[in-house]
C-alpha cells in the first residue's frame, strides 16, 4: 500500500488532474449510468465544504495578529502596491465580466435564489452576515462573519496576547492547511467524479462551457500582467516599466506557472531580486510577504467566478454592488492559502455577497478544480511575477528620490551568482553615478 502511495505522490498534481479530467469524460460519455463514481465528486465537494471556513478563518486571523509594525518607508510603498495592484485585477475582472458575460452548468440544489434589490440590500446582507455569531458562521459557512471576526480577534490578538499564543495559532493555521493539501492531493478523484456528472448530464459539449470561463480568466490574467501592471509600475517609477515586467514574467512566472504555487516559488523570486541589486533586508521580507497579500490572480479568479454563478441564476449586479465586489474580493485574496487551488475556497466568501447558498457557491468551487490545471497555473505565475515586479518598483522609486540610476536589463548572463555580482555592480555604479549628481 505505501509502496502505491509513494508511486501516486511522484506523479505531479496536474498530471493527475488532467488523468482524473480523462477517464471522467471518457466514463461520463461511454458509462453514463454508472452512477456511483458520481460519488467521488461528492465527497470531495463535501471534504472542501467542511473545511474551508475552518481555513479561513484561521488563516486570516493567525497572518494579522502576527503582522509586522513599525516599517519603513520602502515597506510601506511596497503595501500600497500590493493592495492597489489586488484591487486593480479585481476592478479589471469585473469590467471584463460586464463584458463578456458567461454562465455555468449548475445543479439544482431546490433553494429559490433572490436577487438582491440593489445596493441597499446588499449591505443589509453584509452589515447582518458581519454580525452573526462567529462560531455560527464557521459551522453554516457564512464568509462574511468568518471574514469579520477573523480580523477583529486577529487585532486583538495582536495587541494582547503573547508570542507562545501567537505561535501556537500560526501552527494549528499550518496544521489546517496541511490538512487542505492533503484533501487537494484527492482532487484527481474528485474531479474524475465532478466530470463525469456533468459529461454524463450534459454531454461532452459542457467542456464549451469550461473554454470560455478559462478564455475569460485567462485573457484577464494577461490584460492584468501586459497592461494594468505596467501601467502601475509607470506611475510609480515614471521609465519605461516592461524590461521590468518581462524580465519577472520570463524569470519568474514561467516557474511558477509549473510549481502552482508562490509559497514555493519564493526562492526563485529571492533569487531574481538579488539579481536585479535590490536590498537583500528589503526583499527578504516583502518577498514572503507578497507571497500572502499580493494576489491580483486569486481576485480575478473570486470576482469572474462570483459573477458567472450571479449570471447563471439571474441576480442583476449593478454598479454600487460590483465595486462592493471587487472591494470584498481584494480584501478576501489577500488571505488566499499558500496551496494550489487556495483562491477556489474564497469563493463561497464572494458568493453570500449576492445570498447565495454555500451548496451552489460549492458547486463552482468544483468547476474551478476543474479548470485548475490552466487557471491555477496562470493565477500563481500572475501573483508570484507581480512580487518582484512591485517589490523592484517600490526600491527603484526610492533610488530614483536619491538621484540613482534605474536600469533593468533583459539580459541573464552567468549564474545565479554571477547575476547577483553583475547585479550587486550595477547597484553600486548608480550610486555613485547619484552621489557623483549631488
């Protein structure tokens, strides 16, 4: 048995997810009535459904409490980055939902979903959610009061309670996402299960359906990265920001893109920092950092998939509440989980924006497992690119204050430690090109 574990866990997790899609659609299209594997699709959707308020929760409130105080001016820049940048993706992914609106297949659950009238509503929804009893809404997974409380006792926590309680909570939040990692690492099974239900329901046309969600995500992700993101860089460092851009995109996103994930991508990112000359004190803690609340990918992912389950069961999002939206998304990404898949789980969060049930809400969390192996993959390489991006822009404008030099190259000469010598020289030249200037 442990020797079949071992042969499973050597095989990559997208490969699994692509071999699990296969003999899913292939069993839904030749075995339709086979109705237990159905099954396995099930328990998975049920094993994510009992865990992830438990994550959340958590999560956020063990990364606020232990949160650093007292930064300094390039910390501070490079928050506001982060945050602007989260906000701005979600921004962008309602836009884009506006226009190019898409619906998803969804089961019946039996629960009538109203359509909330207007702003008002909607905030009568969220003020009335916020408030509820936390441990009520950990058991009824109501992401709004999950979302409150963790930030409240969070600050709490941060301010009253001592290191070893500090501790104990970030490791029971690791033990948690332990836990999800392992449910994830079933996913092969699940979503054989999730696609046979909707091959064998549908018919292989649903797979139509799944090309234009991850179109409309994709094509946001690359808006976001070609676009938005220098524009943002521009504004920060008045030069030309795609040298830059690219350089990340090519160094870091590419190995992201296959890791599936910005935890592990974090000496990659450490690496190119050095090679680009940045301040080893400086990056050393806004790369790990950016790795927890830099996440324009999962805020694309929230708001798109939250939209279309709006769209599909005929809930008209006006203005008003599309930024309420993308305000809640931004704010919901920056506690995404460091597995691959962790934005999946901050959709339910989205969702009970609109009063929509957890069951549904589940439901597309299912549908982005599926289309994981393409979106989670552009998502990580999108999020994990953008830290060195934010985190070089955020030194370059402080060199830039002091009269020094900025110039990123395309070039990667040598190895990782030659770069970091050239990069490490190229440093040193323009400060004493700004001091030369004073």
């Amino acid at each position: 048995m442990k020797a079949i574990v071992k042969a499973y866990n050597r095989v990559s997790l997208i490969l699994r997810i692509i071999i699990g899609l296969i003999i899913g659609a292939v069993l839904g299209f030749v075995l339709p009535q086979a109705t237990p594997i159905a099954i396995l699709g099930t328990l998975f959707v049920g094993a994510l459904k009992a865990i992830a308020p438990v994550l959340v929760f958590f999560l956020i409130m063990s990364s606020i409490s232990r949160a650093s105080g007292g930064i300094g001016k390039r910390f501070r820049t490079v928050m506001v980055l982060y945050m602007v940048n989260t906000l701005l993706a979600s921004i962008l992914a309602v836009v884009m939902s506006f226009m190019f609106p898409i619906k998803m297949t969804l089961a019946d659950t039996g629960v009538d979903q109203a359509s909330p009238e207007g702003i008002g509503e909607v905030f009568m929804t969220l003020l009335n959610n916020c408030v509820t009893n936390p441990f009520y809404s950990i058991a009824n997974a109501n992401y709004l009061g999950i979302l409150l409380w963790s930030v409240v006792l969070g600050l709490a926590l941060k301010i009253g309670a001592g290191e070893g309680i500090k501790t104990g909570l970030q490791e029971f939040s690791n033990a948690i996402t332990t836990a999800v990692r392992w449910i994830i690492n079933l996913a092969p099974f699940g979503i054989c299960g999730l696609v046979f239900s909707a091959v064998s329901e549908n018919g292989m046309s649903i797979f139509v359906e799944y090309g234009k969600i991850i179109a409309l995500l994709v094509g946001c992700m690359f808006v976001m990265v070609f676009a938005v993101l220098p524009l943002l860089v521009f504004v920060t460092i008045r030069q030309n920001p795609y040298p830059l851009v690219l350089r990340c995109v090519r160094d870091s996103g590419i190995t992201a893109f296959f890791t599936r994930s910005s935890a592990a991508n974090i000496p990659v990112n450490m690496n190119l920092c050095e090679s680009l000359g940045l301040d080893k004190d400086f990056y050393s803690v806004s790369i790990p950092l950016g790795s927890t609340i830099n996440m324009n990918g999962a805020a694309i992912t929230i708001t798109i998939m939250t939209l279309a389950t709006a769209s599909t069961l005929g809930i008209h999002v006006d203005i008003p509440t599309a930024i309420v939206l993308s305000l809640l998304a931004a704010v919901g990404a920056c506690g995404a989980s460091g597995v691959a898949g962790g934005s999946l789980l901050l959709i339910p969060m989205a969702c009970s924006l609109f009063g929509i049930s957890n069951d549904i809400a589940m439901q597309v969390v299912g549908v982005g497992f599926i289309i994981g192996v393409i979106q989670d993959s552009c998502e990580t390489a999108l999020n994990s690119s953008g830290d060195v991006v934010l985190c070089a822009s955020a030194e370059f404008m402080h060199w830039k204050k002091d009269g020094k030099e900025v110039k990123v190259s395309m070039k990667s000469v040598g190895t990782t430690s030659d770069r970091a010598r050239i990069g490490e020289a190229e440093r040193r030249m323009a400060d004493n090109d700004g001091n030369m200037n004073e």
